[in-house]
C-alpha cells in the first residue's frame, strides 16, 4: 500500500500522535528513525505500523529488510510528503513506526541493591528529558523517574534520547508517588541546587540513591529540598548563572559511576 497523501486519514490520525493529549487518548505513540525503531524493537516494545520512505540510506534500508521479515507487521509505502506530516525534523528519516505506548508501573518495580535512580522533575524541555534519558542509560541508571513535565513518549524525547527510553525502566510519575517509592525501598534522595555546601564530587554516591534534578531556571521546589537526604551543587567558575539540565544529569551520573569504578 503507497499513501501520497498528507491529508490522508491515516496519516492525520498518525500525525496527530504528535500531541500529547492524542497520546494519551490511543495509547500510541510515533518512533521516527531506524535507530529509534530497531532499539524499539529490540525492547519488545509493540510496533502497530511503519511507514517507509521510498529513498531509503543504507542504515534504513538494513532496518527496513528486518522489518520486512516481520510478517505481523503492516509497512506502508509513504511519500515524502507523508513522512513530512509524521515529522519532527528539520530533515524527515525514511522510516517512522507507530507503537504502543508501554504500560508500566513504579509500584511494581523493584530496584536492584545499590540502585542509581535519576529523578527529573518538572522538565518541560522534550529535547532535555531525551538527553537526560541517554546520560543517563549510558551511565548505568537503574531507572528514571519523569516526575511532571514532559511526556516521556513525546518525539523529540524518543528522537534526544536516541532510543534509550526503550532500555532504560523510565516512569512517569506524580511527586508522592516518587516520595513514596523512595521510602518504601529506603533510597536516600540527593538533590542539585546551587545553594548546596558539597560539591557532587564529595558526596558519597556508592550506595543506593535518588539524584533529583529540577528545571534550570528555577531548580527543584522547597519541598524536594526538604526531603533531601543530602544537597549537592555543581560549581561554576565563570559568569554563566546555570547549566542546562542535561549537563548537570551527566556530570552526578557519571561521578556515581566513577565512585562504583564503573561497575
């Protein structure tokens, strides 16, 4: 089957998907890219579709005969401007799949002994929660927590975090819920603020812990702060007055990796 068609039923109804409130309507979600989509697959994440460009690069086209093995999977010939509709880039990739949103619970999650848990709370920016993501899975996290802010299934957080939504357990959840998860597997919570006494580096993050990080304009609320087992700050030298997010989640994530020796 070929669709030419922006306008094209399907393809409004897909598109659409690019919204959270529709998101949350269907239980469906949109993976642009063949990275994305094989990480995806490989997470036994469950695709519903694919549409595929009709000029294909060489890592598209090797996800795409995999695809083509899949005999329970519809793949459909789109045009480009089809994959134009579906798209959050500046420049639309050749494949796009639409997927069932996972459905997960924190209640039933039990992190491992000395379990790293990043918790980002309040995010807005897709594009940092997907980097966040990515830091985050390459640094061992046993699990994020996306505590208000962004949707985790947004697009250009799938698209930032190049797939690692899909290996990493991530959760979306309401502030008492985190509180109470945290409590009920005694996990001490650290939180960034730049009012903080101890760098990151002092602190001792060998153990199980929960590094909470807020939006870089404001940080995190007087309630984080005072449910903090202990505080740290990332110091800063020159006249910039914050970092971005994402930089902060890297450089506590990988001072916790380097203190468990990388393990």
């Amino acid at each position: 089957m070929r669709i030419t068609s922006p306008a094209n039923p399907r393809i409004k109804a897909a598109a659409a998907l690019k919204e959270r409130r529709e998101r949350e309507k269907t239980g469906l979600f949109l993976i642009e890219g063949a990275r994305e989509i094989a990480r995806a697959l490989q997470a036994g994440i469950g695709l519903v579709e694919v549409y595929r460009g009709e000029n294909l690069n060489p890592e598209e086209a090797r996800v795409a005969a995999g695809l083509d093995r899949l005999p329970w999977l519809p793949i459909l010939l789109a045009s480009e401007a089809v994959l134009k509709k579906l798209s959050n880039r500046e420049n639309p990739a050749g494949l796009v799949a639409l997927a069932r949103i996972p459905r997960t619970s924190l209640s039933s999650h039990t992190p491992p002994k000395n379990a790293l848990v990043l918790l980002a709370v309040g995010i807005e920016k897709p594009g940092n929660l997907g980097a966040i993501l990515r830091s985050a899975e390459a640094a061992g996290a046993s699990a994020v927590l996306a505590v208000g802010g962004t949707d985790l299934y947004s697009p250009q957080v799938v698209h930032n975090s190049t797939g690692a939504i899909f290996s990493l357990p991530c959760f979306s959840v309401g502030e008492e819920e985190a509180w109470g998860w945290l409590e009920r597997h005694q996990i001490p919570l650290v939180a960034t603020t730049p009012q903080a006494e101890k760098t990151y580096w002092e602190a001792n993050l060998r153990g199980a812990v929960a590094l909470a990080l807020g939006p870089e304009h404001q940080g995190l609320g007087p309630a984080w702060l005072a449910r903090a087992t202990s505080r740290v700050r990332v110091p800063m030298w020159g006249q910039a007055d914050s970092l971005n997010v994402s930089v902060t989640a890297a450089l506590v994530l990988y001072e916790a990796a380097r203190q468990r020796s990388f393990r």
